[in-house]
C-alpha cells in the first residue's frame, strides 16, 4: 500500500508541496520539455544555474522555487544542478541510488553531496508505477512512496536517503542494469530533479 498524504506529509525529512508553480510558470515549463523532447533525450544532461540569470522555463521555475526550498530546508546554496527525466511504460524505474558530485569522484575518489535534493513532476503515472521511493535513514526496513502527481516538489536528502523509482509493476529497482532513462517520445512519465550545492558542481555545464 502506498502512503496517504497526511502519511506522507508526517516525515519532518521530507516536504511536499502539491500545486507549487503557478499555472503560466508550470505551462511554460510543459511547453518547454514538450518543444525541446528530441534535444533534451539526445543530450541526457544536468545543467548548472546560479539563480537569476534563466535562460529557459526550467531556470525560471527554480528561481520561483528558491524561496520555498529555503523555507522547507534552510541553506546556503550557490547554485542548482537539474536534468530531464523521461522514462515510458516499458523501461519505467530507476535503480535505489544517493546522488554525489559524479564527475568530482571520479576525478578525487572523494564524495560531495548535494545540501539538499528535489523532484518537480510533469506528469503522472497511474497505479504503484514510477513512484518515488525514499528510505528516510540507513536502517529503514519499509520505505516512503511518493507519486508523481503533476506540479509536485518533492524535497529530501537525496545526498543521504536512498532513493529510487519503483517500475511499472511498482517493484523497488535494486540492480542497476534494470534501470535506464527512456530514448522513447511515447507514453513517457516526465519528472524535473533539482539538487542544491553548496559548491559548483566539477565539470558543470550551463544551458544555452
């Protein structure tokens, strides 16, 4: 069984804030992922933006939602790493992971951790599928689902908490080879993750 809302809604670690843009901000960001589909599955990117200064929908939107993350999770954050999500039916889910600094590992085999992580949903997907999984302490036994509901922010550790997607049977992904990000344009599930650092991110690439 999923988590109800006031379930959901209980765990201090968590915020969730449904209906979060205001409808010309949430229908640019649409037109915005749906003009740019091909582009964005093509580049399966992250981008770096330091607030202020957008140069897409997307960039406004995280401007728009600075102040709300600030109020959820107080920070210092100088700037958001974000990316495109596209998966379908048939390759729904994403493997449990922690999300670090990928590029800085590599290069010091040292982790950096995002001050906090977020989820913006575009669309939705119906049943136990694609749900966001979190296990809100290393020796949680029963995770949290949050569905995807279109304009929710879902705001965590993500540096911290193991997270993931559940797949199209609503199964917890454990393997990585079973997840990837979709190369289809049908009958996708669309989700925007935002992480917030307290640093630039090594390699960052802004959107232009």
């Amino acid at each position: 069984m999923l988590k109800n809302e006031m379930d959901l809604r209980s765990y201090q670690s968590i915020s969730i804030l449904d209906n979060v843009l205001p409808d010309p901000i949430f229908e640019n960001v649409v037109k915005f992922i749906t003009n740019n589909k091909n582009e964005i599955i093509t580049n399966r990117t992250s981008y770096w933006y330091e607030f202020y200064d957008p140069k897409c929908p997307i960039e406004e939107m995280i401007d728009y939602l600075k102040l709300k993350v600030q109020e959820a999770f107080p920070n210092n954050s100088v700037g958001a790493e974000w990316w495109v999500q596209y998966k379908s039916k048939e390759d729904m889910g994403h493997v449990l992971h922690r999300d670090i600094d990928d590029k800085y590992y590599m290069k010091t085999r040292k982790v950096r951790r995002p001050i906090i992580g977020s989820v913006f949903y575009i669309g939705q997907e119906d049943g136990r599928a694609g749900n966001l999984v979190i296990y809100t302490s290393p020796f949680s036994k029963s995770p949290i689902y949050v569905p995807p509901e279109p304009n929710r922010l879902v705001l965590f550790d993500a540096g911290n908490f193991l997270h993931g997607v559940t797949d199209h049977s609503g199964k917890i992904i454990e393997e990585i080879s079973s997840s990837k990000n979709s190369s289809s344009t049908e009958n996708i599930r669309v989700s925007i993750p935002v992480n917030w650092w307290l640093e630039q991110i090594e390699g960052a690439i802004k959107y232009s």
